[in-house]
C-alpha cells in the first residue's frame, strides 16, 4: 500500500526534478502536468486496495453470521467479530464496510469475510464497482504524464547553458 500511495505518485514528481538534466537545478522547473499522475496515483492505490479486497471476497468470500466481540470508537469505528462458533474474523470490520455507530458489542452481523484473512470482511459490497473508476485514473496519469515529460523535454532542449 505505501509503495501504491507513497512511491509510485513521488517518483512522477521527483524524478523529472532530480533527474540526469543539463539545465542547473536552480534553473529547473516542472510541468504542472505533472502534479495530476500524482493525485491519480495517489487515488489508484486507494481504490485498488479496496478493488483488491472486493476480488477476493467476490473469489473466496463467505457469507456468516458473526458477533461483536470489541468496538473501537475513534474517528472510524472498527469491529473485533467472531463467528457464532468462535472463529476470529481478521482484519477488523472498519466503519464504511458496516460498523456504523448504531452497532455495539454483542451485536449479531451476517458480514462476508475472507477465510485466508486478506480481505476486509463487509456487510454488503454488491454495488461497488471500481473498473471505470481505475480506467479513468490510469488514462489521466497518462495522458497528463505524457504532456507533462513532453514539456519537460521541450524546456531542456531550448537551455543553452546560459
């Protein structure tokens, strides 16, 4: 996840920066094209990690009747469960998966969860399609990329060493 939201996104920006150029560094300048792969980056690791976790629940998902073992109140709720038979369920039910306010401990769930533990279990995710969504991510940090290195490359061909 750091490397999706982290790296990845910095690289867009540090690189034409820092990179191999003839033009002094106090002389360099960036294309704003290129701030847009960075928040398109930024936005592609988050909605891929919760694309990621839809997969798998989708692929090996299975749908029990869980318990509220702990609740953790903070800015976003989270829910310790177990199945009615005792198994934990990991990780912990987050807020906008179905540990709203209203839930508390002892409550009773049906959430689907992953058995191998790598997808955040959910109350309901029938809805959430994030295909487009990546689509259109992937193309701006394309596109603006591309017209952002293009500048870049044109403002290094017109330095002449002054």
């Amino acid at each position: 996840m750091a490397l999706a939201v982290l790296v990845l996104p910095l690289a867009t920006v540090l690189v034409p920066m820092l990179g191999l150029r003839k033009v002094p560094r106090k002389e360099r300048k960036m294309a704003w094209q290129l701030v847009l792969p960075l928040i398109a980056g930024v936005a592609m690791g988050m909605f891929g990690h919760a694309a990621g976790d839809q997969v798998a629940l989708a692929d090996r998902g299975e749908w029990v009747d869980a318990v509220v073992v702990s609740k953790e109140d903070s800015r976003t709720n989270y829910c310790d469960l177990r199945t009615i038979d005792g198994r934990a369920i990991s990780p912990s039910l987050s807020e906008g998966d179905g540990c709203g306010d209203a839930v508390s401990k002892g409550d009773e769930l049906r959430v689907r969860y992953d058995p191998e533990g790598v997808a955040s279990p959910a109350k309901d995710r029938s809805g959430d399609s994030y295909g487009g969504m990546l689509t259109a991510l992937f193309l701006v940090a394309v596109l603006m990329g591309t017209w952002g290195g293009v500048r870049q490359s044109k403002w290094d061909r017109q330095y002449d060493g002054r």
